[in-house]
C-alpha cells in the first residue's frame, strides 16, 4: 500500500496533466486540434524557461522573486541598446543576457556571502530590478525591429516554430545537466541535507550561487523570448511571471522543500500545464473572473500534493530507521 501511495505521489504530475487534457478536450473538441495544441506549446516557451531556472534554485530549497524584474530590466536594456545606440540584435541579447548573469549573481551573492534569507533578498532585488528598469524606460512602451520579432515566426525546417526549438534546447540541457554531471547530482544531495552535504565536503556556497546565476540567465532569455512574441514591453512587463514559473515548476513535481524535481519530464510538462489550463478556460469559456480561482486551485493542489509526498517520505524513512534500528538490537542481544 505504501508503495502504491508513493507511485501516485511521485506520478502526480503525469496524472494532473493527463486529466486536465481529457476533461478539456472532451469539453471542447477544438482543443484538441493540432494548431490548437501548437499554439499552446508556444505560448508555454517563456516561461518554460523561466520555470527551468527557477527548478535549480527549488531543488537548493531556495527561491527566486525577482525573474519578472529580471525580465523587465533586461529588455529595458535590450531596447535601449537596439534602438538608442543602434547595436545589433545579435550583441543586444548577449548583453541582455549578461544583464540576467549579473542579476543573478548579485542574488547568489546575498544568499550565499551575506547570508539572506532567499526569500527577502529576491525580493529587494525584485523592487531594485523593476525599479531600473522603469529609470531607463520611463515607464514607456519600448517597441523592437521586425528583426527580432520575426524570429518567433521562423519555422525550423519548416515544422518547428524556433520558440519551441529553444525551448527544447534548454530544456536538454538543463536536463542533461542535473542527471549526468557531478554538480547536478549535488545539488540534489545539498536539497536534501544541506548540512550533510556540507560534512560530505560539498562547496555549498558555490553550488547554491550557481542557480541563481542560471536562474538570472533563463529569466533573460524568456524575456527575449517574450518580446520576439509580444513585439513590445510596457511597464507591467514580466509582473506576475515569478509566480507562474514557481508554479509551472512545482506542478512538475519540484519540491519546494528542496532536492526533489526534473526539468524533463517535469517542469517541461508544468510549464505546458499552466498554458493548457488558461487556454482551456478560454475554449470552454469559463467565466473570465472565475479563470483565476480555477488557475489558483488547481496549483494548490500541486502544492498540496508536494507536502503531502514530502510528510509521506519523511515518515517512511522514520520507520525505515526504526527498523533498522530495532534489527540492530535484536542482532546485538542474539550475539550477546
């Protein structure tokens, strides 16, 4: 029984997932369709990417405020580069993401050196990020060339859309990463036991500030990701998207406790999961201000279903040591 608990707990997301496709499909077939589902993936690109930052910062049991902020101020950057100074669109996204880069190491260096709190010290950069953003836009509306908005059309081999592409890309990667090299297998183990992994000899400082810098870096490129869809960015741009990429993440199965999560299958199909749902809401034409209860419920249920695996393994590994110790008794008073 406890087995079967522990499958469904650790399959949680494909079950979500798949249950959200059959309810939405049978209640509206042109969900269904091939374009219907296209659109979606694409639409899901950003903050994807986004999610898979924020998946290495979750599995350190850490958490990253300032992606929206991040977002915002490097496109501030990047339009100001573009059509201010006139550098090409190739050295303006380098620069917007070395502008994440820096972002993200000012971040790791608050946690890791100062000693912050993740929580407040994403937060002061979300306000700070925003904050310079708005100093170089003057809260205008930046618009972009065509030679950057038209790369969200180009179809790579005349079947993939190249924000699907890239997604794909950073999504390998990262999962690539996290499953085949010594530092993504550690920060699993740091996620877990941050203290047992120092006492294994685990440079945890190094480790930790490492995903906040991919985390900066991911936040960057979503944003360039989102301009080549939008076109333009306005102040409001990125406000809101730290939340749908915890969310995205957390419904793939990333703990927020720490050392539990996947970027492939799991923030992949989170991140296609948050899109699914606002576009399903749409074809079934829910009522618009329920839209946001149903989106709210149903990432409280991915939350609720992380707390509940993670209590559920916490008090197998309890009776697991309990066992074992209680072996080791019984072995000790049969030899004596």
């Amino acid at each position: 029984m406890n087995k079967l608990k522990l499958v469904l707990l650790n399959n949680a997301t494909f079950i979500i997932f798949i249950v959200i496709f059959i309810v939405f499909g049978v209640l509206s077939p042109r969900f269904l369709a091939y374009k219907s589902l296209e659109i979606i993936v694409v639409n899901a690109t950003f903050i994807g990417v986004i999610a898979v930052g924020m998946t290495f910062v979750l599995l350190t049991g850490g958490i990253d405020l300032s992606v929206g902020s991040t977002m915002y101020f490097s496109a501030a950057v990047l339009g100001y580069l573009i059509n201010d100074l006139g550098v090409s669109i190739w050295l303006g996204m380098l620069v917007c993401l070395l502008v994440g880069l820096l972002i993200g190491t000012f971040n790791a260096i608050m946690v890791t050196r100062i000693g912050m709190v993740p929580f407040i010290a994403t937060l002061i950069t979300m306000v700070l990020a925003r904050g310079a953003g708005m100093f170089i836009t003057r809260s205008v509306p930046v618009d972009y060339p065509e030679s950057l908005t038209t790369l969200d059309a180009i179809n790579v081999f005349g079947v993939i859309p190249m924000p699907i592409l890239l997604f794909a890309l950073v999504v390998c990667v990262a999962s690539v990463f996290l499953r085949s090299t010594q530092p993504g297998r550690q920060l699993y183990a740091i996620g877990n036991d941050p203290e047992g992994g120092r006492r294994a000899g685990l440079n945890t400082r190094r480790l930790t500030a490492m995903t906040y810098m991919i985390c900066g870096i991911c936040a960057a490129l979503g944003g360039i990701v989102s301009i080549a869809q939008l076109g333009r960015v306005n102040a409001n741009f990125g406000v809101g998207n730290e939340f749908d990429a915890i969310a995205a993440a957390v419904l793939g199965g990333t703990s927020l406790f720490g050392g539990i999560g996947t970027v492939f299958p799991g923030t992949f199909l989170g991140a296609v999961m948050i899109q699914m749902i606002q576009s399903g809401l749409v074809f079934t034409r829910i009522d618009l201000y329920l839209q946001p209860i149903i989106m709210a419920a149903i990432i409280f249920l991915a939350v609720l279903v992380d707390s509940i695996r993670s209590s559920f393994i916490k008090k197998l590994q309890r009776r697991n040591i309990t066992k074992q110790t209680d072996g080791a008794a019984r072995s000790g008073s049969a030899n004596g």
